[in-house]
C-alpha cells in the first residue's frame, strides 16, 4: 500500500510540470486548442447501500476508501459548452474494495474565467476484497456530477490554468451507492 500511495503522489508532483510545458507550447502557437486533454489524481470513499440491485451488488453495506487515476479529453464544441470521455482506474486503500475502473462520457459548461461544471454517464467494473482474491467483477451504469475549479477562479489574476481542484460524486447502478471524490486535474 505504502508503494501504490507513494506512486501516486509522485504521479501528481509530475501533473505541473507537464501543463506548464504543454502551456508553454500553446501560447508560443498563438491559438486556443479546442481539444483538451488531462490527466489526474483522486481520493475518496464508496459506500454501497446494504440492498442488492439489478447490477447484483453484494447486499452487506460494502464501502472501501480509494486513489484513483483519471485520464480523458474534452471538446470545446461551442462558446462554453464541453463534451468529452474519460476513463479511470481506482485501487482501494482500505475496507472492502480491491479496485475499480470505468470509462464515462461528460458534458459541462465552462464557468468563470477557466472552471468547468459537468455531469458524467458511463460504465463501471467494481472488484471486492472482502468477497476474497477470486470473487467475480460487478458492474453497471454509473452516473455523477461534479465541478473543477481554476485557481485562476479563485482570486489568481490569470485568464487560465492548466491546474484545476475537482470535487465529485458518483453513482452506480439504480443509484444504489455514493462515491465522493476530490483531488487535482491538468488539463494540457
């Protein structure tokens, strides 16, 4: 576990760098890119409700603290409308899920200088510890919202950032659990 939290906090050092330099190379072209893709490191919980729904998720109240890695891209398609897809990969840290991965599709508007609101619908595979090493994957549609908040939003004097902090919550199946998630995002 110590190895998993470690690579991931050396993964985020990482995320500044590489959106300054992607930063850089945008405003030396002159043009806003209409495609953006980012990259990202959250944190959070997964508490699954103690019914068993359609997706067959196991009746007992499982729920597990995660890090998760997300990666997607995102289209200006028109002044402050945003469309894209994303997918991630969560390893859990403690209580009853192993790990987790998905991919989603998101819409969102642009909010303030450089933040973003979305929603998000897609697909989801859960694996639990606790049902042991060779338990089966449940999964289902998963759906959320969210916001990524721009530093340059939140009192910087630039127009942009490439950093953004990104608070979410997800659900799966016929809602019938709750993740929050927060952590930081880079778009490039």
């Amino acid at each position: 576990m110590k190895t998993l939290l470690f690579s991931a906090a050396a993964a985020a050092s990482l995320i500044p760098a590489a959106a300054m330099a992607q930063s850089g190379a945008a405003d030396d072209a002159g043009a806003t890119r209409r495609l953006e893709p980012y990259v990202g490191v959250m944190g959070g919980v997964h508490n699954f409700d103690s019914e068993t729904g359609e997706e067959g998720i196991p009746p007992a109240g499982y729920k597990g603290r995660m890090v998760e890695g997300v990666a997607g891209v995102n289209y200006n398609v028109a002044g402050p409308v945003v469309v894209g897809v994303e997918g991630t990969a969560s390893k859990g840290v403690s209580g009853d899920i192993d790990w987790e991965y998905g991919v989603a599709g998101r819409a969102g508007i642009k909010a303030g200088k450089d933040s973003l609101i979305f929603g998000k619908v897609g697909y989801k595979w859960v694996n639990f510890d606790a049902l042991g090493p060779d338990s089966p994957d449940f999964h289902g549609t998963t759906y959320g919202a969210g916001v990524e908040l721009s530093p340059a939003d939140m009192g910087g004097s630039a127009q942009s950032s490439n950093i953004r902090l990104r608070v979410q919550a997800d659900t799966l199946g016929n809602f019938r659990s709750i993740r929050p998630m927060a952590g930081v995002v880079a778009k490039f």
